[in-house]
C-alpha cells in the first residue's frame, strides 16, 4: 500500500512539471508574437534622400602674392599704398643697389674683352686655314693650335656673356611691377628701408591680391562631397550683405579629404562686379545634398541605436529580422539608410529594442 502511494506522487511530480513546461512555452510563445495593432508597418523606399544643407564658407582672392625682395638694397621709391588698385606688370616700387650697376658694368666689360678675342682668334684660324691649302705653307700642329684657342676663346665668350645677361637679370629686379592685376593690401617698406634677399621669415615688402573675381571655398563633409559635382549650383549669403541671395556654380573639387576633419575642400568662382566683395567675407552657404542613389528611405523612428549598432526591423516571411544599417541625410521626418534592405521589404515603424530577431509578425 505505502509502495502504490510513492508511485501515485511521483507520477503526479511528472504531470504537475510537464504541465508547468507546456505553460512556460505557451507563456514564451505569446510573448514573442507581434501583432499590427501593436506595431505598424511600412515599406521602405529606394533612392537617395535629399536634404537642404548650411555650411559656413569663406570668400578668398582668386590669386595673391607676396612681395619680397630679390635683392639687397634700399627702397628708393614706392609708388603705391594699401588700397591701390594696380594693373599687371605696373610699376611699384624702385630700389637702389649700386654694386650691382658696377657689376653690371663690369661684366659688360668683360664680356667684350672675351668677345674681341674670341674674334681675334677665329679670324686668325681663317687666315692659317686660307694659307694651309699651299702645301708646306702651314705646320699642321700651328692649325690645330689656331683651332683650339678659338674654340675655347667661344667658350670664355659664352660663359662671360651669361654672366653679364644674369646681371642684367638682377638689375630688373630693382624696379619692381605688380604680377597681375589687384589691390595692395599690405605695405611694410618706405624710402630709406634696408631690404634684403638673405633674410627670411620677414613681412613681404609688399602684399598683392586679385579681387576681381573671388574663390567661395567650402569645406564639405565627405559623405556628402561625393555626391557634389562641377556646375552643380549653390547659394550663399554675405554677413557682409543681409538678405542679399546671391549664387555660383561649383567650379572645382579638391578630390582630397582632410584627415582631421573628413571634408572635402570645393571652390565656387565668384565675380566681384564692382569691387564690393572683398577677401575674408564670412558666407553661408546652402545646398541641396543628393544623397545616395543606392540607398533606402525609412521613418526616424524606425532607427533603433544602441551602444552597439543601429538597426531597423524589418519583416519577412512573418518574422522579425535584425538589419543593421548605416545613416545617410536626415530630414524631420526620415532618413535614408545603408543596409541589405531591399525595396520590396517591410519595416516596423515604431520598433523597439524588445523585440528580436526571429520573433513572429502576426498581421
């Protein structure tokens, strides 16, 4: 009797554990069903997002130099100041270097010595050249003498003439002239004023800058610098000049990305009619960013980040399906995703990070 009670109770543990099982899975089971009125779905779009973006931008001259001394010398005269307005090759200044006149002069000199006997001696080798056609008349070694003292004498021409042409090369460097046409922004000599070649690192005697067209630069972030191109338009505006909308072409693309900041450096031209832009002027710029043709369109709220991944959830086959994705542009509303979605997949759009991967969608 007491052997069929302990049969009877262990029989009972077995049914009492199976049913606690069955009800576990049935508990588990309900949790990981999602139905439509708890989520909604959506179905993501293809294509790019276009986006309207601000960046700061700064105008600078289309070119500009400094000015430096070539030679050693004295500021004789400056004929301009800071704001001048000058053309290309128009003279800016004038220094002083009387060595170099003497050593101008005395190259000269020494260049038409070296001319006169280098003719000397090639008239010379024409006579004994003449007479050595009477047999006897000229010892072969006198010819060959002849020959070579001319031949070196055209040599010693030579090397004194670019000498003297080097020379007059650094005379023209005592005037001055402006490389293109521009405007004097910076003045740092006077007459009286020591300049020299051999020190560095000093201010330019002189600083030149053409405005009559201007570079719009702008640093582009590089996601959005791909999808940037030469003629595309964009729109800026002038801290300068309130209001005022004004618009240029991309005219240029760095092609390199900075490291530090990851932008792409773009360049609009800008025509300064009037004169009344000026290097250094503070912009906004604006611009419609494509985005990427590639890439997928979902709602803001279907992203779900964690400190480990961002991802949409997305519905096949009655089941819920991890997507990690990469973010494009943004808008209020939606932004555009890179993933393995494809245009005919569906996505939950209010998701949460309680459901997971493998759970059943219930329509």
């Amino acid at each position: 009797m007491q052997t069929k009670q302990v049969l009877f109770f262990f029989i009972l543990l077995i049914g009492i554990a199976g049913c606690s099982e069955r009800n576990k899975e049935n508990k588990q089971a309900a949790s990981n069903t999602i139905t439509s009125s708890q989520y909604q779905l959506i179905a993501v779009k293809p294509g790019g997002l276009q986006k309207l973006l601000k960046l700061p931008g700064q105008l600078a001259a289309y070119q500009e130099a400094s000015i430096v001394p070539k030679v050693n010398g004295y500021v004789k005269s400056v004929f301009v100041d800071i704001g001048s307005r000058v053309n290309k090759g128009q003279l800016l200044m004038v220094i002083e270097a009387p060595e170099l006149q003497q050593e101008e002069a005395r190259a000269k000199e020494n260049y038409a010595q070296a001319l006169a006997n280098y003719n000397l001696n090639k008239e010379n080798y024409a006579r004994l050249t003449t007479a050595a056609k009477t047999a006897g008349a000229i010892a072969p070694m006198s010819l060959e003498t002849a020959k070579t003292k001319m031949e070196s004498d055209s040599i010693l021409s030579n090397s004194v003439k670019a000498n003297w042409q080097m020379q007059q090369i650094m005379q023209s460097y005592l005037r001055v002239t402006a490389p293109f046409s521009g405007i004097i922004t910076e003045r740092n000599i006077h007459p009286g004023s020591l300049v020299s070649a051999e020190i560095k690192d000093t201010k330019p005697m002189l600083e030149i800058k053409q405005t009559a067209k201007l570079r719009l630069q702008v640093d582009i972030p590089e996601d959005v610098a791909s999808g940037l191109n030469e003629g595309d338009d964009i729109t800026f505006y002038l801290s300068a000049f309130p209001g005022k909308k004004m618009t240029a072409k991309i005219s240029r693309k760095a092609d390199d990305v900075d490291l530090q900041y990851r932008s792409e450096r773009i360049e609009m031209d800008v025509q300064n009619t009037g004169l009344k832009l000026a290097p250094g002027m503070y912009a906004d710029v604006t611009f419609n960013a494509k985005g990427n043709p590639d890439a997928m369109v979902v709602p803001r709220s279907a992203i779900i980040t964690s400190t480990e991944r961002k991802y949409v959830v997305a519905v096949r086959n009655g089941k819920a399906n991890i997507i990690d994705v990469t973010t494009g542009n943004e808008t209020d509303a939606d932004v555009e995703v890179m993933s393995n979605l494809t245009s005919s997949d569906t996505i939950i759009v209010n998701a949460n990070d309680e459901i997971k991967d493998g759970d059943l969608i219930k329509l």
